[in-house]
C-alpha cells in the first residue's frame, strides 16, 4: 500500500468534503422548511466532521491537509448553491452534489487502503447514501407538492 497515493484520496476527499461544508452553509439560509432546515443542519454538521476525520487521518500518516478552516470553498467537482435561488434549486443542487461525493466515495473504497482508514470511509459513504436518500425522498414529495399547486392554480384560472 502507498501511504502517498492514500494521503492524496484522503486530501482529495476532504476537499470534496470542504465543497459540501460551503454548499451547506449557502443552504441553510435558503430552506426555509424548519423540519427540512433541521436535517440540512444535520448533514452540514456531517460534513464537517467528515472533514476533521479525513484532515486527521492525512495528518496520523504524515501529511498535512491544505486546508485551514478559513480557506472551506468548494472544488471543481461540487456545483455551488447559489444565494437566492429558493428553495427547491437549493434541494436539488444538494442532491447533485451529494450524488457526486457518494460515487467519490464508493470508488475510493475500491483502493488499496489500511483497514481503519477503509472502514472511516465506508461510514462517511454511508452517510452520504444517507443524504442522497433523503434529499431524493424530499425533492420527490416538494416537487408533488408544486405540481400539484400549479395544477391546482391553473384550474381555477
């Protein structure tokens, strides 16, 4: 196993890790759901500890995250949420990049990695299965919702 190519997917993951904190920090001020406002808050709460497990582990195999707190943006691969795009844009962007950390994830635990650093990442895998099946469930039932108000509204017209 070569600790170098672990310590890079552990780096790459916490960027990704670092795009999804940014993504939820936007978010939370955009749903404006108490109840799904709470599970967004949950799974920001997530990602940062993701990130500490991910930035502690780099740091145990000698390695130092590029990372300071201040510097949380995201990377290339995470779709920025955008202030003021309303709520269902905000749901739907979440989706897309949960989607995008959780196949990340799912490849990186095919690598050839020590068995304690494998079993962090199927955890945070699952989590992140955890949040695309959620964001999934919520974004099917809100987008019921809308269609039906504008059935609803385009009838009485």
């Amino acid at each position: 196993m070569d600790t170098k190519k672990v310590l890079t997917q552990l780096i790459r993951l916490s960027y990704l890790e670092a795009g999804m904190i940014a993504c939820y920090k936007t978010a939370l001020k955009e749903v404006e759901n108490k109840t799904i406002r709470v599970q967004v808050g949950n799974f920001y709460q997530d990602h940062l500890e993701h990130y500490e497990a991910l930035r502690q582990k780099a740091t145990e195999l000698g390695g130092v995250s590029l990372f300071r707190k201040s510097d949380l943006t995201w990377n290339e691969q995470i779709v920025p949420v955008s202030e003021d795009c309303g709520m269902v844009t905000t749901l739907q962007t979440l989706f897309i990049n949960e989607k995008i950390i959780n196949e990340t994830y799912e490849k990186a635990l095919l690598a050839d990695m020590p068995p304690e650093i494998k079993a962090q990442n199927q955890s945070i895998c699952d989590d992140e299965q955890d949040h695309v099946n959620y964001l999934d469930e919520i974004l099917s039932t809100k987008m019921k919702f809308v269609l039906l108000d504008q059935i609803g509204n385009g009838l009485k017209r």
